[in-house]
C-alpha cells in the first residue's frame, strides 16, 4: 500500500507509517473543515425565495386546515 | 457505581425529552407539521437531529469495537460519513430535495419520488420497502438499548424494552417529526459533549497526538494470527489489498454504509423539513462537525484502546474485551475513564439510541399510513395525522415484538439489509429524479424493482454475512452461499445491485418516451 516513502520526509507524520491511513486520518478532518467554510461562506445565501415560499406555505396550509375541518367534522 | 444517581440523571434526561416531545405535539396543527415539521425547522435542530439519527449506539460502541480489533481503516468510513453524508448529501442532493419537495407538496421520501414520477406504484412500493425492512434494524437498536439500560439501570430486559418503546413511542405519536426533531437536537447535543470528552482524554491520557498514534503503529507485531490471516497489518496500516478484511471494509463498510446513506428515508425527509437553501448552508457547518466527533471520535478512540490496554494489563483490546468486539468500547470507558464520564458517556449512549429510533419508527409510520395505506386506498388530507399515528403504534409493536422473538444471529444483519436496500432500490431513482430531467416513470419502477430484488437475492444466496444466519440459501440450495469462490461471499450488496439498478434506470428511460415537459417544469421550478 505504500505509494510513497515518509521517512524520506524526516520519519512518520503524527505517529501513523501507512500514508493511506495518514491520508484519511486528516481527510476526514479537512472534510469537516470543508463543511465549516462552506457554512460560513454561504452563510446568508439561498434565503433569497423564502418570502414568497412562506406566502405559498400560509395560504397551503389555510387550504389543508380548512379541509381537515371538512373532512373531520373538526 | 452509584445507581441511584445514575437514575435520577436519566430521569432529568427523560422528563426533557418528555417536555420537549410536549412542545412538539403543542406547535403541530396540521400533516405539514407532523410529517415534515411545518417546513420551517432550525438549521440547527436540522443539522444536530440528521447527524444524531444518522449515528446510532451501534456506530459509536459497534463500529468503535470494530476500529479496536481492526485498526484505523475504518476512517475511510468516516471520510465517506462527512464529505458524502454530510457535504454531498445537503449541498447536492439537499436543496434540490428540499425545493422539489416543496414544489410537488411532497411530505415523505416515497411521496416525493412518486410525484416525480407521477405514479402511485412507486410510493406504496418504496412504503413497502421502508416498512418491512426498517424493523429489523429498528429491533436492532431497540434491543441494544434494552440491553443497556439492563446493565446499567438493573431494569429487568423485558421490562427495560417495554419501558423504553412506550416513551419513545409516546412523543412520536404525539409530536410528530417536531417532536422528533426537537429531541433529538438534545439528544445530538449530549452525544457531541460526551464524545469530546472522550478523545480529549484519551489522547491526554496516552500522552497526545503523535505520541498515542505512534504507541498503537509499534504495536503491529501484537497482531493476532487468525486476524492476520484475515488481511489484518496493524492497528495504524491498510489490510492487505484482496484480502477478506479488506473487501469487507471496502466493500460493505466503506461503501454500503458510507454511500447508502444518501438515499435513506428517515434523513432525507429532513431537507424538507427547512424553509430555504440559506437554512441547508448553515446545517452543513453544523453536520460537518458533529459526525468528525462521533464516529471519527470513536474510530480513533477504539484503535487506541489497543494502546490502553497493552500498556495497563498486557493485552491487546479485544482480549480485554473477552473476544467481544462490542465491550471494547464500554470496557475501556469503565477502564481507564473517570467515573462521573462513565455517567455521561451512558447519557450519550441513551441519548444515540433514542434518537435513532424515533426517527425510525416515524419514518416507518408515515410510510405506512401516508404511502402504502393512504395511496392503495386513495385518500387524501384528513386523517392523514391519525393515519401515521396508528402506522407509528404498528411500527412500536412490531419492533417490540421482534425484540422478544428474533435471535441475536438474525438481528445483526438487520442493519445491513435495511442500508444495502435502500441504497440499491432509492438511490438510483432518488439520483435521476433531481438530475436528469429524461428519467421516466418506466425507467425510475424498474430501477425501483431491480435494485430491490437484486439486493434481496444477493442477500439470501450470495453475501455470506446474512445468507447464512438466515439460512434460506442453505434450504434451498443445500448450500451456504450459491458462491463459495472468494471474494464474493464477502462483496456487498450494494456493489453489484447498485450499478445493476442505475443502468436499469437509464436504459428504459432512455428506451421509453420522455416525460411531460410541463410536469418536469413543475418539479424543476427554481431549480438551476
């Protein structure tokens, strides 16, 4: 599995030899960064439909109210 | 261990849970609210409740057990956890989710995909599916929890499973999926303070980061034979390439729970759950680091409990744990943590366990009362709350009952056989139904059919870890698995019927005519 030689780069990086086990030990730390920057940068984008969502979602649910009233009897 | 203290802090936990589930059941006026929490949830009750019905007792304390006898690997399993569960899954498949869902008024993941679709066949289907094969896996962590609470709240079992299900079962009946989510965000919060603690002590303890990983790689020659004639070459190294480790590591762990995800029921219906994408952007910072600390945490913590135990009592952890890869992780918290953390990490389990199961049983009562008996029957809108509430109760008795009947042998696989179908039956539909606007009702049904029966039949006759505690192969054939030729009583599912379904999908949708363009419009609106 070795595809490449760490010692050549002054000995073992944070006490783990194989690189594939190295690589994924901090892949699976920069993924989770990755999932903080993405947050932050995007932080206040994609709210943009919201407005007009939550109108549609109101008058929706005024219809879905309305029919439980009918159909229930409530 | 003081038991009564141990008891007063599960029921503080417990009256929470209980006041939470409360104001669930308060703010739940209509279906929008109880299937998919009016829309309108926290990016962080979003992020924290995905994260902690994603990770369960079994990948913390189960899959910690398995990085103790094997080492390291299996962080490709977390890599996978957080930049496809998390990452893809939200900012790829999520929005799209989200906004389609919102467009086609779709309040389950089988109601979205039948609307997408335009076909009722495809809703009480995937219903089917998500109903009959969630409660095995649902009686898996209901049981573990039973067990738990035995041993460590001396409750009687049979006591301790009835006792649980009735609270769990009592504020998702009454709360819906607010009620749901709501919970679980204490839950995640619990889980992700106690599994901190937990690397931050074990790290300390064994003298910081380099210095503990260093320990646990000179401890290679330690390997037992039997494991290293399984592939195994050390704690802190890759198995060797083709070998029996190896392919289960890649093949069911890596990609049957790693890409399964994707397309299971229970976390999906959460992006419709946000009233925009600004809301999804949020809960991936959140997501991402939830499920480091979880099972990135209990991966590291459970190869170095190696290093624990060789340097306190000579052994290496799974001789610790007496053969048991599952007592690996509470055996080296009892060990080596202090006591008032062995309160806390109990919390976390209870806490895992929980939220979990409620998503399950939730999950399973709307696929049964909103999909398969409201579709099949034909009515809308009504009684579509009390519908999922009685499915929910159904869904609680069954997993109760198969609690008491199934053995141990049986349960295991249940969650493998539950990830492995989702994975082939929804993904390749799920995949085409927000990608690519030429998928067709013919080619999503037989994408549906193939990756269902695939599945099931590699299962039953081929993939030897289910094949033969279930036994049917050996019924029929005479045989344990149809193939003994290595590797493939050890290749999952998922890497033969998932490429299988989406080439079925692709192929009829291309053969058959493209749907409506005013109906794709539809599901498309607002969609780049």
């Amino acid at each position: 599995m070795e595809i490449f030689e760490l010692s050549r780069f002054g000995g073992t990086m944070l006490g783990i030899n194989d690189p594939w086990i190295l690589g994924v030990y901090l892949l699976s730390v920069l993924s989770a960064l990755l999932c903080v920057g993405y947050g932050l940068v995007n932080w206040n984008r994609g709210g943009e439909k919201e407005p007009e969502e939550i109108r549609d979602e109101v008058s929706w649910e005024k219809g879905e109210t309305s029919m439980e009233e009918k159909e229930l009897g409530l | 261990m003081d038991i009564l203290l141990l008891n007063i802090i599960v029921l503080v936990y417990i009256l929470a849970v209980g006041y939470l589930g409360y104001r669930g059941w308060r703010e739940t006026c209509n279906s929008s609210d109880y299937m998919v929490a009016g829309r309108k949830i926290h990016p962080y009750v979003m992020a924290m409740s995905y994260g902690a019905t994603f990770i369960s007792t079994s990948a913390i304390v189960g899959f910690g057990g398995t990085a103790g006898l094997f080492g390291m690997g299996l962080l490709w399993l977390t890599f996978l956890n957080i930049f496809v569960g998390i990452f893809i899954a939200f900012v790829v498949f999520g929005k799209r989710t989200r906004k389609m869902g919102y467009n086609l008024s779709a309040m389950t993941f089988p109601e979205l995909l039948a609307r997408r679709f335009d076909s009722r066949f495809i809703q009480y289907f995937s219903g089917l599916v998500i109903f009959l094969g969630m409660p095995m896996y649902a009686s898996v962590v209901l049981i573990g929890a039973a067990r738990f609470i035995e041993t460590t709240l001396a409750i009687n079992f049979d006591l301790a499973l009835l006792f649980f299900s009735v609270i769990i079962a009592a504020y998702v009946v009454l709360g819906g999926l607010k009620g749901v989510m709501y919970t679980d965000a204490l839950q995640a919060t619990i889980m992700f303070v106690g599994m901190a603690f937990l690397l931050l002590m074990t790290y300390s303890h064994l003298g910081g980061i380099a210095a503990a990983h260093q320990a646990l790689t000179d401890l290679a020659p330690l390997v037992p034979a039997n494991l290293a004639a399984m592939g195994h070459l050390g704690w802190t190294a890759m198995p060797a390439s083709g070998s029996a480790w190896w392919w289960t590591l890649i093949s069911s762990l890596v990609l049957g729970v790693g890409i399964g995800v994707l397309a299971m029921p229970q976390l999906v219906v959460r992006f419709m759950t946000v009233k925009s994408g600004r809301e999804l952007n949020r809960a991936v910072l959140i997501g991402g680091v939830f499920i480091l600390m979880m099972t990135g945490v209990a991966f590291v913590v459970g190869a170095l409990s190696n290093v624990y135990f060789v340097q306190h009592d000579s052994v290496i952890a799974i001789a610790a744990a007496s053969g048991n890869s599952d007592s690996i992780i509470p055996v080296y918290i009892n060990r080596a943590m202090p006591e008032w953390f062995v309160y806390v990490f109990m919390l976390t389990l209870l806490a895992a366990a929980m939220s979990t199961l409620s998503s399950q049983f939730h999950a399973q009562g709307t696929a049964v009362g909103r999909d398969v008996y409201e579709t099949l029957v034909g009515v809308r809108g009504g009684r579509s709350i009390l519908i999922t509430r009685i499915g929910i109760i159904i869904a609680v008795v069954v997993a109760v009952i198969l609690g008491y009947l199934l053995p141990p042998s049986i349960i295991a696989p249940g969650t493998a056989i539950f990830f492995g179908l989702c994975a082939a039956a929804f993904l390749p539909m799920y995949a085409c139904a927000l990608f690519w606007k030429r998928a067709t009702r013919a080619g999503a049904i037989a994408g549906l059919v193939t990756g269902t029966f695939v599945s099931l039949f590699w299962l039953v006759f081929v993939h030897q870890k289910e094949a033969v505690p279930l036994g049917i192969a050996k019924m029929i054939l005479g045989r344990d698995v149809l193939i003994s030729a290595m590797p493939w009583p050890v290749v999952d599912p998922i890497v033969v019927a998932l490429p299988l379904a989406f080439l079925v999908t692709v192929a009829v949708s291309l053969a058959t005519q493209p749907p409506k363009a005013e109906h794709v419009e539809k599901c498309f609106e607002g969609i780049e």
